[in-house]
C-alpha cells in the first residue's frame, strides 16, 4: 500500500507550474473564477436578465389617446360632410323637379300644384270640387319625395311663412302648404329652405316670373 501511495504522487503532474499550459481556473465564492468567467462562459460584466414590461409609459398612452381623437374627430367630419352633401342635393332635386313641372305645365297647358308638407313633397293638379290629383300616379318623375327624419321644410310662399301645424288625429290629413305652377309660365314666389338637425341650410327660391335658382347654404346669421 506504501508503494501505491508513492507511485501515485510521482505521477501527479502540477498542470499549474508546467511551462506552455494555461492556468487552472480557480472559483471563488461568487461563482467566477480568477479570469472573470463563470462556470457557464459568460463574465461578470455580460448579458443581464432583461424584466418584460407589460405595461404603458405615459408618453405611449398619450400617444395612443392623441391617435384616437384624431379617427373620432376625421369620422365625425366625414358623417357631417356626407349629411350636408345630402341635403344639397335634395335641394337641387327640388330646383329641377320645379323647372321639370314648370315646363310641363307651359307645353300641355295644365296648371301643377306643388304640396309642400314639412318633410314631404308632391305634385298635384287641380281636379273636380277642388280635389287635388296625384300626378305621382302616372308620371314617376311626380312621384312624392319624403325626407329623411333629420331634413325639413320651411320658408315662405307668396310673402307668408310656412307653418306647419302638428296633427292631433292621426287619420287626419297632413297640413300642407300649396305653390301654384301656372300655364302661362308664372310661379307662385317662393323661398324654401331644406335644413337639418344641425343647423344646415340650403334655399331655393323661385318668382313670378318662373325664374327658379339654387340658392345654395344659407347664411348661419
């Protein structure tokens, strides 16, 4: 057993003290060694563990808030455009459905009455016992024109403003005021303004000449 022991120490090589060899890594307490290297290859001054943050700065929630105000507010202009562009054009409508009217009325000699109710109107013309004949019935081009429930009519016929009184009885006939589109190429003066919830206006007028125009937006004075 002596022998063994002795053998064994005469072949122990001190790799530490052996020219041409690097030497052994020693580890301390931290778990890096005298070169700076831990155990798994990275040095004291490597990769750190990055936290994940879940949650928002300041300036990113300002940002998105800033973003969402600037959709709402480009899709609310879009809804008021597109609204306005609708009550044009249901002025204009009214402009050429009247000249349409007056030049019927001229070539066959007829006289055209044009009902105007608060979110309606239709083209008669007079028949038996003051009775008024829908001319919807023959020509589509005289069917009635509702309104959608945002669009109404006001103005004046003749120098006397439009009121429209509020039906008691539902059966009963809705108030209706009338504008005479004579043969002879007269018209009964009129101004009608088309408007909207909103404060939108568009104005029509026509003479007794049987000039007619497309006044366009009204003044919001």
């Amino acid at each position: 057993m002596p022998a063994l022991v002795i053998l064994a120490s005469m072949a122990r090589v001190d790799i530490k003290n052996t020219p041409g060899c690097p030497p052994s890594p020693v580890f301390n307490r931290t778990g890096f060694n005298s070169t700076g290297f831990n155990s798994t290859g990275l040095n004291s001054t490597g990769f750190k563990s990055t936290r994940l943050n879940h949650g928002f700065t300041l300036i990113e929630l300002m940002v998105v808030i800033l973003i969402a105000g600037m959709l709402v507010t480009f899709a609310s202009l879009s809804v008021s455009n597109s609204a306005d562009k609708q009550l044009e054009t249901e002025a204009k409508r009214f402009v050429s459905l009247v000249k349409y009217a007056a030049d019927e009325a001229i070539m066959n000699s007829r006289e055209i009455i044009l009902k105007i109710e608060e979110q309606r109107y239709s083209f008669a013309e007079p028949g038996l016992n003051n009775t008024l004949i829908d001319l919807g019935e023959d020509d589509p081009v005289f069917r009635a024109r509702e309104l959608p429930d945002h669009m109404h009519i006001s103005g004046e016929i003749a120098g006397e403003k439009l009121i429209f009184e509020e039906k008691r009885d539902k059966d009963a006939p809705p108030d209706f005021a009338k504008i005479g589109i004579f043969s002879s190429g007269e018209i009964l003066p009129f101004l009608i303004v088309f408007s909207q919830d909103d404060g939108t206006q568009f104005e029509v007028s026509g003479d007794f000449a049987g000039k007619l125009e497309y006044l366009g937006r009204a003044s919001s004075n």
